[in-house]
C-alpha cells in the first residue's frame, strides 16, 4: 500500500507567533465571541435594574454600565467582572473585523454591510456621549432670566474674589474620596492660600457639637461637624458636606479651619452663607455648589401655562412661553413635553415645575443637555432601517428569481 501524501495545495495553518496572531483575529472576530458578549451585557442589564432598588439609578449605572470591571461577591468571595464599558470595547473590536472587514465584499451583502455600521455608530455614539455630555438644569420664576446651568450629579468647591465674577474650582472627583481620615491639599499660583479638604461626606447633615448620632470622631469646629448619612437612591437629593482646612501660602500659618455644607441654588432653596477667607487686603468666599455653567444666550421666563385634570391636582400638560436672547437678538419660543428648544448645540427640556409657597407662582424646571453625539443614534437607526431594507429587497429578489426559473424548468417540456 502506497502512502499519500498531503496535497500541496491545501491551506496550511500558520505556526509560531503568526500562528498566534491568526487564532486571535479569529477569536476577535467571531460570531461566538458577539454572542458572548450581547449575553453578558443582557446579565448586567439585569443586575442593574434590580440594583435600582437599593442603590438608586446613578449608582447603579455608575457601577455595571460605566465601569470597566466592578465588585460583587459570591459566598463572600469577591468577583471582579467586567462592566459594560469594557464589554462594548470589546464588541466594538468585534464588529468591526467579524461585520466589517472579515464580510465578502459582495453587492448582496451591503445591507448586511450597512446594518453592522450602524451598531458601530450607535457604540461610537455612546462613548462620545459617556465622555463629552453636560447635563444640568436651569430653575425659572415668570419675568426672572439667566443663563446659568446647575449640575444635577456634580459637587465642586468654588473660591472666588469677592467683586469677581470668575471662581476658581475644584471638583468632586479630586476629593471625593477624602473621608475616614484621609485629606488632600490644593493650591494655584493665582492663591495666597491652601485648601486642605478632609472629612468628606456625599450625604450629610451639618450639625452643632452634642447630636446624639455625631460620632467621637468626627471633628468638631465651632461648634459644628459634618454628621455622614447613607447615601439616599435619587443622587440628586444628596447634600455634601467637607471640612477646610485654609493655609497662608507662603508661611503655612492656619488662617482658618472650618466646617462647609452644601449650597443648593434655585428657588425654594435656603440660601448658606460662603465661608469668608481675608488675605492681606484681598477677601475670599469659599463654598461647596453643585457644577454651573453658562449657555451662550439669556432664557427668561414670560409665561408658565399649566392645564390640570378637571377635579384635581395632577397636571394634565404643562409648557413654558421664553424670550431666548443672544448677540442676533430675542426669540420668542415656547417649551413643552415632548418638544424641547434646540439651539447653540444646548436642548432644553420641559422637566417639572414647582412652587416656592402656596401663595407663590409656579416656577419651571428646564432640563438643560449639551450631546455632541445627540442625533447619532436617529442616525444610526436611519442607516440600520435602510440596511436592512436592502438585505430584504436582495433576498427577496433572489428569491423571486429562483423561483422563476425553477417554473419555467417544471414547465418545460419534456425532450424526445
């Protein structure tokens, strides 16, 4: 018997560090690897929705939908899992070489084509959107105009010159871990002081010295402290609270150390007063504020028309009449649900309303969003509707032609 030989013709699998690289290409782009993740980001869909329950909305997105790997624990073993930051990385990765570059380039498959490109875009569209979204909202009484937002999720500590309109800020994400006995320090050329930011708390209450609930160690400044709570599941109902400690620059004598609450803007809010610092001939105000900042044109509030259901006092509809004013000039518009102003890159929503007294106007709340990628998705949901149209049309086509020539083979007829 004869031995055969191995074609020289077959393919042969590359070995070595090409070898390697092949199997992960191919990993990477598989159909196996997309059908892992789209279950996994099911899972932590699941987990986050059940956490809402204890852990409130922001927390809960913060932990499975922001992260790159988070906590949980198994029979008190930790688990560190990735969130759905890292997954859609990954599936982004995925797509592009198993949808995109690994597909044959062939007419019939460019519905196929353009659907994976707009799953690419929606991702793309929710990682510019995770990274560049300003989201706040702007609080007006009728005849009363601004155009200053207020952060729903966001502390920072402002320093600002009395008789300046400029602050010097320093925002949460640089202190926000500055509890249980751990500080940091901040200083800018442009300060004849220090800040040194300790005893942190998200939610808290300022309370005097004797609370039957202030630990022994908690520090106590003129007679106050800051008294730590659990963090409550609506973030924005969180009231933060720190101690400052205030250092001469140059000679590190301590000007003043004292206890700083929260300030909450808009109305109905009680209004705190800054901590007073004086350097030399210079006064500083120091407090803690949600982030603001500023739209490129004036929104005042003419009008607020609210229409409640006959017999009670749920509102039915509810809608603002402004005047938006920048350098080309006024504008009259009016916001409602479901139709919010878009200009300058900002879209305002009709969010809510309020009263400050039972005798006092209503007050409207607008939700304030600046997306760089706000009409990605609309686009990515043309793009995906248009691909697989065309998928459908080809099929169908292929179809339909098949089926013609398999009639005209069946009535045929027979040869002699």
């Amino acid at each position: 018997m004869s031995e055969i030989s191995p074609s020289t013709s077959a393919k042969q699998a590359p070995s070595g560090v090409l070898g390697l690289l092949h199997r992960l290409w191919r990993l990477a782009s598989s159909v196996s690897l997309c059908v892992v993740l789209l279950l996994w980001l099911t899972v932590l869909t699941l987990l986050g929705t059940f956490s809402q329950t204890e852990i409130g909305l922001y927390d809960s997105q913060a932990k499975y939908f922001d992260s790159i790997f988070f906590r949980e624990e198994l029979w008190g073993i930790p688990l560190y899992l990735p969130g759905a930051y890292l997954v859609l990385a990954i599936l982004f990765v995925n797509l592009l070489l198993g949808g995109l570059i690994r597909l044959r380039k062939k007419p019939k498959n460019i519905g196929v084509f353009l659907s994976h490109c707009s799953i690419l875009l929606l991702i793309v569209a929710g990682w510019r959107s995770f990274h560049a979204k300003k989201e706040g909202h702007m609080a007006l009484l009728p005849n009363e105009q601004s155009d200053l937002v207020q952060a729903y999720q966001d502390w920072q500590l402002e320093i600002r010159e009395q008789g300046s309109s400029e602050a010097l800020v320093i925002r949460d994400t640089n202190f926000s871990d500055c509890s249980g006995g751990k500080s940091r320090t901040f200083f800018r050329n442009a300060l004849p002081f220090t800040v040194k930011v300790s005893d942190y708390a998200r939610n808290c209450e300022i309370v005097e010295e004797g609370h039957p609930d202030l630990p022994a160690s908690a520090k106590r400044l003129d007679r106050f402290a800051v008294l730590p709570g659990k963090s409550l599941p609506t973030n924005e109902a969180n009231i933060a609270g720190l101690v400052v400690e205030i250092r001469d620059a140059n000679t590190n004598d301590l000007l003043t150390e004292a206890v700083v609450g929260a300030v909450q803007r808009g109305p109905g809010q009680p209004e705190r007063p800054p901590l007073v610092v004086k350097v030399k001939d210079k006064t500083y105000a120091i407090e803690l504020t949600r982030e603001r900042w500023r739209v490129p044109f004036q929104v005042k509030l003419d009008k607020f028309n609210l229409e409640k259901y006959e017999g009670t006092e749920k509102a039915k509809s509810y809608q603002s009449d402004i005047t938006k004013t920048d350098a080309s000039g006024e504008e009259k518009l009016r916001i409602q649900m479901n139709e919010p102003m878009r200009r300058a890159g900002y879209v305002f929503f009709q969010a809510s309303f309020g009263k400050v007294a039972e005798t006092a106007p209503y007050y409207t709340v607008f939700a304030v969003v600046n997306n760089p990628s706000d009409q990605w998705p609309t686009y990515a949901c043309v793009l995906s509707g248009v691909g697989l149209c065309l998928h459908f049309l080809i099929k169908l086509a292929g179809f339909l032609s098949r089926t013609s020539r398999n009639r005209a083979v069946t009535s045929a007829p027979p040869t002699v």
